[in-house]
C-alpha cells in the first residue's frame, strides 16, 4: 500500500490549539455523535475552528522571471545547447503570464504587444529547441499552443512553416499541405525586405507544388523512430472476468465473516500471468514530483504545459490540463494545502472531492448512506465498475473501530478544508456565504470528506515509477514513490508477508503479474508493504497492526519464515511426488537418495531433485546474463520458467527461489514507468 506521513505545516498547532480549547463535556458529547455529517456541523460550530485566517494562497506568474529565463534559454540556444535550452524555455513557459480571461482582457487594454504574446513566444521559442532535438510530436504540440495563444501575426508563417517541416517528417501529408497554404497566407504579414518576401514565397509556393501537383495527398504511419514509446498494458490472462472487468478470469472475489473480501484463485494460476489491470478512481501527485510529470497522467513531462494562472502545476498537454477539473478548485488554495503539511493520504481524500463537481455529489445523496453490506460485492450479480463512485465509497472505513481522538482530529482536518473550499467556486453559490456558518450542503459535504479520510487510510495504494542509474541498465535501480491512488478493485484483495503478485504501474494504470503458483480455491493475496524477505515477523505484525489494524496470520508469519540474508540451501523443503506432502531434508545430513512421505507412503527420489535445482541454477545465470545486456523479454522468459521448474521441485522459504522472484519482480517493474536519472548539464 502507501507510507502515510505528514511533513511540517502548521495543521499540528491548529488542531493541536483547537483540542485544547474542547472543554471535557464537549468532547464527550463529540464522542456520542453517530454520523461523519454531525461531527463536521459540531466541530464546525467550536469557536476555536475559526481562530485560522484562510486566504488563498498560490504561485503566481511571473512576466519578468518568464523573460529572464528567455533570454538565458536564447543565449543556449544560439550555442546550439539545445537540452539546456529546452529546460529553461520550459521554465520560462511556466511562469510567462497565460492571455485568458479577466488576465488577458487586462492586458488587451493596456496594449502592450510583449505582454500579450509572452507565452505565445516562450512555446515558439521552445519548438524550435524541440525540432532539433527530434521531439517532433511535443514541438507540433508547443506550436499549436503558441498559435492558439496570439502569437504575434507578423511571425506567425514561421511557425507554420516548421509545422509543414514537421509534418512531412512525420508523413502527414495533408496536414503539411495545410501548414503550407497558412504559412504563405501570413507571409503577407512578415515585417521583412521585398527581396526576402519572394524568396520565401518562392520556397513556399515550390514545396505546396509538390503536394498540390503531385499523386493523391494521404497520411502514411509516423516512422516508429519518431514514436514516443510509451508502457504497455498487458492483456490479462484468459481475458477479464464479466462481473470485474479489472481482475483475469483466473480469479474472483469471495467473501467471510473473518477476511472480509478478498481475491481467490478461480482456476490453476501460473507465475508470469497478468492478473490485474486497472485505472484509479482517483490519484494524487508527490509534492516533489510537481515539477517533472503532468498531474492528470503522472507522465514525466518533456515539454510541460502550465495551468493558465499558477506557475505550481506542470501538465504534459493541453488535453490533460483540459480534463484536470480539480486544479480549477485546488488552484487559488495550494500553497495553503502544502503550507498545512497536510499527508498524501489528505491530499488524496481532499482530489476525490475536487475531481468531480458539487453537482455530482449532490445528485447521489440519496444513495449515500453509511451502511456498509460488504457482503454484496461478493454475491452481487452486478458489474463492479471501478469507475462508479459507490464502488470507491462502499470500500471499507471501519468507523466501528475508530477513537474519538481519532475522529476528532479527522474532523479538525475536515473544517480547515472546509474553511478553504469557500475561498474557490467549489460550493456554486450553494455554501453559506461566511466563513463561520456550515450550510446544509457544506456539513453533507464536510462528512464526504471524513468518510474519504478513514476509507483511504485501509484502501491507498502507492503509485511508483523504476529509477534507472543510466540507460539500459539495472545496475543500482530502485523503485521510488511517484504519488498514490485508490484502486477500487484492487483495494479488495487481502495481505501476505509472502505475495502472490507484482504490481507495477503504466501511468497512472496499476497492472499485476502473478510471481509464483497459486492452486484453484487458494487466496491470491498481495502485500502492503511488509515482506517476510527483508522484515522480522514482530516488526511487520507490529507495522500491520498499527497501520490497517489486523493481525497477520499468513503462512510467512504462522510459521515465522526466517528473512533473506538468514536463509540458507541447507534446510529446503522438497515436495512429494505423489501427494505433494512436505519433505524436510537437510542437505547436509540426508545421505540416503530418496526420502519417504510421512503422509502417503511414496519414495521420492532426492537426487533427481538436486539435479533439477542445479538446472535452475544455470537458467538462472543465463537470466542474469540477459538482464545484464538489458534484454528484458528474454530475461523475462528464463525467469518465469525457472519459478515453474523451482516450484515443482520445493516448497519456500529457499533462498535461490526467492531471488527468483526479486529478479523477476524488477523486470516486470521496467515495463511500466521508468525515469533514467538526469545527469547535471554541464555549461
């Protein structure tokens, strides 16, 4: 799942002052409410709730540090250092000021051409450092932004000239000719000699010649060398299962009284089969990750677009910054949501809400009851949709369980959100118009967020991507947090100190392969973040128990399997041949070639075993080699071959089986998101 921490704010003294000033028959009337709605209204109405100033609070743009970086971007580019100059053309688009709405009716009266065409000229400038660093589909991208954003008109044939280039690089011909046609119909509009003008009428009109004059104009495939490439999601095993569309045919969701729900094989499952793939109902960006991938995708971003008023956010197009309705609540209040130190988790209850508008949630009141039928998942015979909202708001809160303490400082966090919300257009005109009153359908949605607040905490999934030292190798690579999310089927499977699955992430998309046997009817479980490999039995009960409140009783813990740098291949656990009973045998001690099954009575030959182990070995090795010269699918092959040879032969714990799995696991992790780390560029 995901490490929920929070970070210095100043959220800790607020509530921290709030509490002090609850008397003791406040609190104790605080702690008999039964619904989330009468917390909010009651914690709401404490007089030191309002003790705060809510203002808002953001990154603003910057017309003079979007010129400054310019300028430094046009001195690289000129020496032809066109990665540095991409980098600060980039920065200079973040800060330049957007021309759109009240900002650009203000502009417009104050007539000032630079200031109306900033932004426009910090993209152009931009596609030209892409053009030549070959990134031909993210500089067609800047010039189509730049054109949209009044570009001076004077200019504007060039750009449409390098789009014409563009386009025929990437054999789209009939956009080419298009580039073309606007190219010469602005060229009437260069401030330029009468000399350059016919030459460059010349050059146009001949290469609209060709288009025009030549065989049928069609679009051909973009060569795959000019194709980003992006991760692939793997199709699941056996196609999807009709009532989860998320989950492989090979499993299903069951449910009992003790586990709750959780996941099951619904067939024989193999190592190297995809059992899950998924997009979030909702997800949130790392703090520290604003500035490098887009907050909509989680894409790294080459060539960012900025929101059109804060210079904090960074999307990786203009279509995700188009579907990112959040930011338009979450834009004016930020900084003050950074400012609180508020945790990931807050932060992913707080995008639950703003994703969706007041409108949405106002519409499903009515099926918005506390009651939770757990139980219905499994027997429904209706299709779990990950995307319906009910789905995310039925997973698991229990509130049965929760302290008043705990309550109340979820509920403090609730009021300082609410108290922001009313700075932003979240409530339509439909809030109380004061900061110190709770309408109707701020206390309705004040509860949303206190219920988003306790399902979260069980449900959240971390989202990652794989850090590589240097291109095309695994040298020192290690998974690294990217942000968190909430998987609404996902979130269903139960724990294991010892996982049956890897997960992995293309985006924002979850996928999950299978890393070792699991038989028809057995739990499919995958981990919270507690390995039996790397953390003793006590630490991890401990660190379960405190984060999700269960005692883990997996077959890792039960039997206290000892940790990776304590395994050794003396002690292995061999498998009957007939009835698939456990064989203890050391190694060291067992001379005899066949060992006796204490259950059916059966001879296993021992030695035939040791030899296959050896097999394993050099598959292995040869594995290794693969993942050494970077060639991932063969890797791959060896690896889930030798877990199925492995798993014929012994039971785990055993060191080269696990190292199997971690082997495979990493390869599995370069198939999603990947981030090669940048060197520092050297002037």
């Amino acid at each position: 799942m995901i490490e929920d921490v929070d970070r210095p704010g100043f959220f800790k003294d607020y509530h921290r002052s709030v509490r002090k000033a609850t008397t003791n028959d406040q609190f104790n009337e605080f702690s008999k409410l039964k619904t989330d709605e009468e917390r909010v209204r009651f914690c709401f109405n404490l007089p030191a709730v309002h003790d705060i100033d809510i203002k808002p609070f953001f990154k603003g743009k910057s017309e003079k540090e979007a010129l400054d970086k310019k300028e430094a971007g046009n001195r690289c580019f000129g020496r032809k250092n066109n990665l540095e100059a991409l980098k600060l053309y980039s920065q200079a688009v973040v800060k330049a000021p957007v021309p759109s709405g009240k900002y650009w009716k203000l502009i417009k009266e104050c007539a000032d051409p630079k200031k109306m065409t900033l932004y426009a000229i910090c993209l152009a400038n931009r596609s030209a450092a892409l053009y030549h660093l070959r990134e031909y589909r993210y500089c067609v991208k800047d010039i189509d932004e730049a054109l949209e954003h009044h570009y001076p008109r004077e200019l504007k044939y060039k750009l449409f000239k390098r789009k014409a280039r563009l386009m025929s690089h990437m054999k789209q011909h009939i956009e080419a000719r298009d580039a073309f046609r606007q190219a010469l119909k602005w060229l009437d509009w260069a401030k330029m000699e009468r000399e350059k003008r016919i030459e460059l009428q010349t050059e146009l009109q001949k290469w609209l010649k060709l288009y025009e004059t030549g065989k049928v104009v069609k679009n051909l495939d973009i060569p795959e060398s000019l194709i980003e490439p992006s991760p692939m999601v793997p199709v699941l095993t056996d196609g999807s299962n009709e009532l989860f569309p998320s989950l492989s045919k090979k499993v299903e969701i069951c449910y009992d009284n003790n586990m709750g729900r959780f996941a099951v094989a619904s067939e024989d499952i193999e190592p190297g089969e995809t059992l899950v793939t998924e997009l979030p109902y909702s997800s949130i960006l790392n703090r520290e990750e604003y500035g490098s991938h887009c907050q909509k995708c989680f894409k790294i971003t080459k060539a960012p677009i900025p929101c059109k008023k804060c210079s904090s956010v960074l999307f990786c197009s203009a279509e995700c910054r188009q579907a990112s309705l959040f930011h338009t609540i979450e834009c004016p209040i930020l900084d003050l949501l950074v400012g609180s130190g508020m945790s990931i988790n807050c932060f992913l209850a707080f995008r639950t809400l703003t994703q969706s508008p007041l409108s949405f949630f106002l519409n499903l009141r009515d099926k918005l009851t506390e009651e939770n039928h757990p139980e219905e998942t499994a027997n429904s015979k209706e299709v779990y949709d990950p995307t319906d909202f009910l789905r995310f708001y039925r997973l698991v809160c229990h509130s049965q369980h929760r302290t008043p303490e705990d309550f109340f400082h979820r509920t403090i966090m609730v009021c300082f959100w609410l108290k922001a919300l009313k700075k932003t257009k979240f409530f339509e005109g439909k809030g109380s118009g004061s900061s110190d009153k709770i309408s109707d359908v701020e206390a309705f949605i004040g509860g949303l967020l206190l219920r988003f607040l306790q399902l979260i905490q069980f449900n959240a999934h971390e989202v990652s991507e794989f850090m590589l030292k240097a291109p095309k190798t695994l040298d020192e690579s290690k998974n690294e947090s990217l942000g968190a999310a909430i998987y609404p089927t996902l979130a269903l499977f139960n724990h294991s100190c010892h996982s049956a699955q890897v997960r992995y992430f293309t985006g924002i998309q979850v996928v999950t392969k299978s890393i070792r046997n699991i038989k028809k009817g057995e739990l499919v479980p995958e981990n919270y973040g507690q390995s039996f490999t790397c953390k003793d039995r006590s630490n991890r009960r401990m660190e379960l128990a405190d984060r999700y409140w269960f005692e883990c009783k997996c077959e890792a813990c039960q039997n206290d399997w000892p940790l990776y740098k304590n395994m050794n291949n003396t002690s292995m656990k061999f498998k009957c041949t007939k009835c698939q009973a456990i064989l203890p045998i050391n190694s060291e001690t067992h001379l005899m070639p066949v060992a006796k099954c204490e259950k059916c009575g059966e001879q296993t030959n021992i030695m035939g075993t040791l030899k296959n182990l050896q097999n394993t070995e050099q598959t292995f090795k040869g594995a290794c080699k693969e993942m050494e010269a970077f060639n991932l699918e063969k890797a791959e092959s060896l690896l889930v071959e030798n877990l199925k040879q492995l798993e014929t032969c012994l039971y785990p714990p055993y060191r080269d089986y696990h190292l199997t799995q971690e082997a495979y696991m990493k390869v599995c992790l370069c198939q999603g998101n990947i981030r090669i780390k940048t060197p520092k560029v050297e002037e």
